[in-house]
C-alpha cells in the first residue's frame, strides 16, 4: 500500500508514519521543513514543500492508494490576523490541492484531519458527528477544511474526516505542555473548569486512523476522540493525584484572554465529544479513560 501524507513531520505524523512503516506500508511525507530527521528506511521518502502552493509534490499523488491529510500549522500560538490567515491557509489550501492534483475515477482513500472544534463551544450537548458546526474561527475553519476535502468524492475518491480530539502522549502533544505546572505545584483548572475536554489517546488516534484505511466501506465524519470525556476541572485532580501534587491553583478565564487573546476563548470551550460512527464501526479504544491514559503516560 502506497501512502501519502501532508504534515508528515508533525507530531502525529512522525508516529503514523513509524506505525505504517511497521505495517508494510511504502510512506512518502511531505512538509515545508528542508530538514528531515525522521529514520532512514527504504519504503520511505521525504519531500519537502510548501503545500499551499501547486508543485511538482503533487505528482505523487498519481501513485498514492491512501492519503492522509494532516497539514496544519500549530494553533497554540497568539492569533495576530497574519498568523490566524496561516492557520486558514496551512489546512484550506493545501486540502484544495491535494484534491486538485488526484486523478479522475481514482479509487484512492482520502482521510483529512479536522479537529472537535469544528463543533464550537456547546457546553454539556453530546457531540456525536451528526451534529451542526458552531460558528467562531475554529469552527469555521474546520467547516471550509472538510468541505475542501469532501471535494474529492468527484473524483471517486473515498473520503474519511477525522476530527481530532486533543492528543495525548508522553512524547508530545497537550500533556507535555500541562504537566510542567503541575510538576511545579502551579497546575489547576482553566478558568470554572466545568468545561469538556475532548481528548485522545495517541496510541487509539493511530489505531483509529488505521481503522479507517482498512474498512473500505467507512467514509464520511469520526469524532477521534476518547469514548470517556472529561471535565476539565476532574482532569486537573487526576493528574494531581498521579503526581502528587496539588491542583487548586485555578487560572481565571479573563487572565487566559489577556495573556493568549483571541485564543483564550477557545481554550475555554467546552465539547463533549462522542465517537458513536467509529464505536459502531467495530472500533476498540485501549484507552477510555483519562486516568488510565495518563497512567500510561507517566509509566505507572
């Protein structure tokens, strides 16, 4: 199986493609950065380029079965207008691309990532993929990501959204950027705390990617994050009880907006995701639970 995918060096995408390497898969990755420092092997292939534009990285796709769509620049920055433009561009255009360059009557599988922002703030609704998009930045950028990518069912192609959770691994993703508080007896709720998280596990987002690649007959919207949400507010008692640290030190929701600015709205939005396409579709999680994934995290 030959596999194509757009920000091949992120996070995610350095563990998927070690994981389709692992499976037999020939990988080619691709991302803006002239460094590549992921293992030699000889079913894989890096390119670098700037996928919003048209280029010679399209070829590719000629001989690509899968495409798994992951570009995007990271959000957890500060939103001036030029970086929010960045945010729109990384993801939009390069999904517009990547369509454009696929042959006609293809046959390929396109799964494209979106994210459970696409939901916006919805406070204690169960979110299950059925449900409208909301209407802030996020949301509306996840709107235009999907429908950007749905484009390809013209082209015959299998088309699969995935819609992120927050990941979650020791090796990166929300946890390494949580826990240093925590270590530091500062961590606490954001804001009232009451808000959902949608989180994931990196180890069942991988799995669940793969889930999709393999079952043809699946395509349309997954909510990829865990069966269990959490509060953010149990959250924080979790992982201070797991590293013995206190976990009162609660940082006002007015604090976050000056600090992060537009950003901070976001942070404190409440989603109570449900993957029920992907439970119904046979899929197993590992982890349900947050306390058993941060158990695995933090190696006990």
């Amino acid at each position: 199986m030959n596999v194509f995918i757009t920000g091949g060096r992120g996070f995610v995408g350095r563990h998927l493609t070690k994981f389709l390497l692992d499976k037999g898969c020939s990988v080619v990755s691709v991302s803006r950065s002239k460094k590549n420092d992921q293992p030699s092997h000889n079913n894989f292939r890096y390119l670098s380029a700037d996928t919003t534009i048209p280029g010679a990285w399209q070829d590719e796709l000629k001989h690509a079965d899968v495409i798994v769509n992951l570009a995007g620049v990271n959000i957890f920055n500060y939103w001036t207008k030029k970086y929010k433009k960045a945010i729109y561009d990384s993801r939009i255009l390069t999904t517009k691309n990547l369509v454009d360059a696929l042959p006609e009557d293809n046959n390929a599988t396109l799964i494209s990532a979106s994210a459970l922002g696409f939901y916006g703030d919805r406070g204690d609704d169960i979110l299950t993929e059925q449900e409208s998009n909301g209407t802030d930045y996020l949301a509306k950028v996840c709107a235009d990501w999907e429908k950007e990518a749905f484009r390809g069912e013209k082209k015959k192609t299998r088309v699969a959204i995935a819609r992120f959770g927050v990941v979650a691994d020791k090796s990166g993703g929300a946890m390494k950027m949580m826990l240093p508080a925590f270590k530091f007896f500062v961590g606490g709720p954001l804001g009232k705390g009451t808000q959902f998280f949608p989180w994931v596990h990196l180890h069942d987002l991988i799995e669940a990617i793969w889930h999709l690649i393999e079952n043809k007959e699946l395509s349309g919207t997954f909510n990829l994050c865990a069966p269990e949400p959490i509060r953010n507010k149990d959250m924080s008692k979790t992982i201070g009880k797991l590293l013995h640290r206190p976990s009162f030190f609660a940082v006002p929701g007015f604090a976050i907006r000056m600090v992060i600015g537009e950003l901070g709205s976001m942070v404190l939005f409440s989603q109570r995701g449900k993957p029920e396409r992907l439970l119904n579709a046979g899929f197993t999680f590992q982890f349900e639970h947050f306390e058993l994934a941060l158990k695995e995290i933090l190696g006990k």
